[in-house]
C-alpha cells in the first residue's frame, strides 16, 4: 500500500504541476517557451517514473537493502536513464 501511495503522490504532483504550466503558456512568447519546457521536464520526469516502476524496479529491487557499490551502479543507471528521457521530452524527440 505505501508504495501506491508514493507513486501516486509523485505522478499527481507531477501533474499537477505540468497541466496548469502548459495550460497557461500560450500568454508570452518568451514565458510560453520556457514554461513549455519546464512542463515537458517534469512530463519526462513521471514517465521515467513510471517506466523505472514498470520495467526496472522488478529487476533491481529497492536500493535500501544493497551495500554500497552495487546501489551506488544503480543509481548512476538511473540517473542516466533520468537523463535520457528529461533530453527527449526537451529537445522534443
């Protein structure tokens, strides 16, 4: 239960951050893009989420319970992986 409750919270806060940034960038055109991308950053962030919670989370498991080096390698993993999706959601691919 708490883990659909953290990947709730984190996938509704993302939304309901990103909906009303794209909602409301059509005023300016310099605000407008920069609010765009911002909306597109945390749209990358939640599917990244949810593709690390679908595909990858099963594999490795919870970080807490690994020593030192091998959550320090998933991590780096997962931050590139964090990456490469905030770089194609941005750079609009």
């Amino acid at each position: 239960m708490t883990e659909i409750k953290k990947y709730s919270i984190r996938f509704g806060l993302i939304i309901l951050t990103a909906y009303p940034i794209l909602y409301f960038s059509k005023k300016s055109d310099v605000i407008e893009i920069v609010l765009y991308k911002t909306g597109l950053a945390l749209i990358g962030i939640g599917i990244a989420e949810l593709v690390w919670a679908v595909f990858f989370k099963p594999v490795y498991g919870a970080t807490e319970g690994l020593n030192g080096n091998e959550k320090r390698s998933i991590m780096v993993f997962r931050g590139l992986f964090y990456a490469a999706f905030l770089l194609a959601f941005t750079l609009g691919l």
